[in-house]
C-alpha cells in the first residue's frame, strides 16, 4: 500500500526505535523525565524560546495555547482554514470558552490589513473581546502553502499595538523553514507561543511541542495537566523527537520534491480542473464537474494507493518519509491510467 493519505502515517526508521529503545526515563508526572527534558529544552533552544512543554498531540499544544492566553468570553482571530477552527472538535468553545472570528483567502493567506478591522477591545458591552491571534504555517487546508514571514511580523505588530498574544500553530512549521530557507528563531522572537509536530513529517510516532516563556509554560503545564496530558515514562518517545531534530528536518526537501512531481503529472490529466500551489508536501486538487472524488479514492484504493478527499471534487495528497521516488512514479502511472 502506498499511503498518501497524510505525512501522520509514518512509521519510526530502524535509527529511531533504536535512539527509544536507548532513552533514559523517570516519570514525568512526578518528576522530570531526563530525555523529555532534553527534548524540551533542545527546542526551545532552536527557536530562540525560553521554555517548552512535551505533550500527546497538536491539538492539545493547542488548546493549552488557547486556555492559557485567554478568559472564557474571548474571541480568537484566525484564518477561516485554521485546524483550531476546523479540526478541534469545537475544543476552543468546550475547553476555554472561546469564539472564533475568521477570515482569509482559499490558500491559507490571511493578512494584518484583514485582521485589524476584526479586533475588539473591552469598551463595546455588545463585542466578543479578542483575546488572540493565531497563525497556521504551513496551511493543511490551503494546500501546505506558507505565510510571508514578512506578513506575519505585520500582524505581530498589529497583535502588539494591542496588547494581544500571537500564537503559531506550527504542525508543519519545519516544513515552511525548509522551504521558504528561515531559521526557528525568526519565528520564537515574534511570537508569544508556538506549537510543533514532531508526529507529521518529522516521522516520530507521537508527540508535540509547546514552546513559550517560562511563565507561560508553568501555566501550560498546569493546564495539560488538567486536560490530561500528563505522561509518565514519556521519554522513549521524547527520543524519537530528539532523533527526529537532529536527523528529519533537512529531508523534508525531499518530500516537497516529490509533491511536485505529483503536481506537474496532475496538471496535465483531463479529469482535473485545478490544483492548489504546491510549496511543501500537500498536494490538493481539484476534479472538474462530471468527476466524482469518491469514486477516485476507490479507483486508487483498488491498485493500493490511499489518498483523502477534502469534499464531494477536491482530493489530498500528503508526501512524507515512507514515500519514495519510485512510490511516486508508481503513482503517477496509475493516476494516468484512470479515465
């Protein structure tokens, strides 16, 4: 099976479960687990940060993000395509008594100028209160597109002059530093907290980051805790975020070479009506009228390729380390064979 349904689906290399067969644990609940701690302070070096907190998933990154830096009766502002609106499960109203306010293109772009006129103070008895801005980069609904760095210091300032905190959700946040050729600490110096995935294209099996000020991140603790985020003998998986630092990051190139391989072979197929920019490793497409994208998925599924739809025409295509060149090429000749 080649299995393009997300850069989730990986399974750790040889080197990897190796670096977690090897990790020295405690727990980390009760006490530091020294590899976890590693880990933590490992990333928050990287990106210029204070501090850093090790938990299960991206979401929970985020939703202690979001508990954290506001009240209940805050609004958040952020792109329309955003996972913390679209994939959350409703956890910003559920857990933090947050509403979200939107806006931005269809390609995960969103701008400072779209923003300002969204922010709300506490004078208007009648206006939700903004509480928080937040960013996504890369964009998984755009189509793994990134923000202009330069755009996101805009709307950092923006943030400021208001007294707001700016948070990054940074799931693929490594796969925009590859592409685009910025450092971690360019984005650690602008904004308040960022969440990375250690589990999508780094390859780890589980895990995320929280990175933020010291102070911040004692709140987070506690709040994960409260969430249930607390693990124990977490650092054999801690190991494998640390391999993945120091060994994934700079292969990420490779997947975004090979998303636009797909690319330029879909642009051509008759059945397809457009396609997304393709600056990393998610490939979104679009089928023209007549072309249902079900029956793709069971057509591909049938000769052992997974793929995702996004809805009743758009399909998904996420590269990643298990894919290599001859999967793609082995992909590309049975995408061509479907009439």
């Amino acid at each position: 099976m080649i299995d393009l349904r997300s850069d989730t689906v990986t399974k750790p290399t040889k080197a990897m479960l190796e670096a977690m067969f090897n990790a020295e644990v405690g727990d980390n609940v009760l006490e530091h687990d020294p590899t976890v701690r590693k880990l933590e302070l490992k990333a928050a070096e990287m990106f210029g940060m204070e501090d850093a907190l090790f938990c299960p998933s991206g979401t929970m990154t985020n939703q202690i993000a979001l508990n954290v830096h506001t009240v209940p009766g805050n609004e958040v502002i952020c792109h329309r395509h955003a996972h913390i609106y679209n994939y959350e499960g409703g956890g910003a109203a559920f857990n933090s008594g947050l509403q979200i306010r939107t806006a931005g293109n269809d390609y995960g772009h969103i701008t400072a100028e779209e923003i300002k006129p969204l922010i709300n103070g506490w004078g208007d008895v009648h206006a939700c209160p903004t509480g928080l801005i937040s960013m996504e980069n890369t964009s998984n609904k755009g189509g793994g597109t990134c923000m202009d760095l330069n755009e996101l210091k805009a709307i950092g300032q923006l943030a400021s002059e208001n007294g707001l905190p700016y948070h990054m959700d940074g799931a693929r946040l490594f796969n925009a530093l590859v592409a685009n050729n910025e450092s971690p600490k360019d984005y650690g110096q602008l904004f308040d907290s960022i969440s990375i995935c250690l589990s999508k294209g780094l390859g780890c099996p589980v895990g995320s980051l929280l990175l933020g000020s010291h102070d911040f991140i004692v709140a987070a603790n506690r709040v994960r805790k409260r969430f249930g985020g607390g693990m124990r003998q977490a650092g054999y998986l801690a190991a494998a975020g640390i391999y993945a630092l120091d060994h994934h990051v700079e292969r990420l190139a490779e997947d975004h070479a090979r998303a636009r391989r797909l690319e330029d072979a879909l642009s051509n197929h008759k059945a397809v009506a457009a396609i997304k920019p393709v600056e990393t490793n998610i490939v979104i497409f679009k089928l023209k009228e007549g072309y249902d994208a079900k029956a793709w998925m069971e057509e591909l599924a049938k000769q052992e390729i997974s793929i995702i739809a996004m809805s009743a025409t758009d399909l998904r295509m996420v590269t990643h380390h298990d894919i290599n060149d001859a999967d793609i090429e082995e992909v590309i000749r049975r995408i061509q064979a479907i009439d």
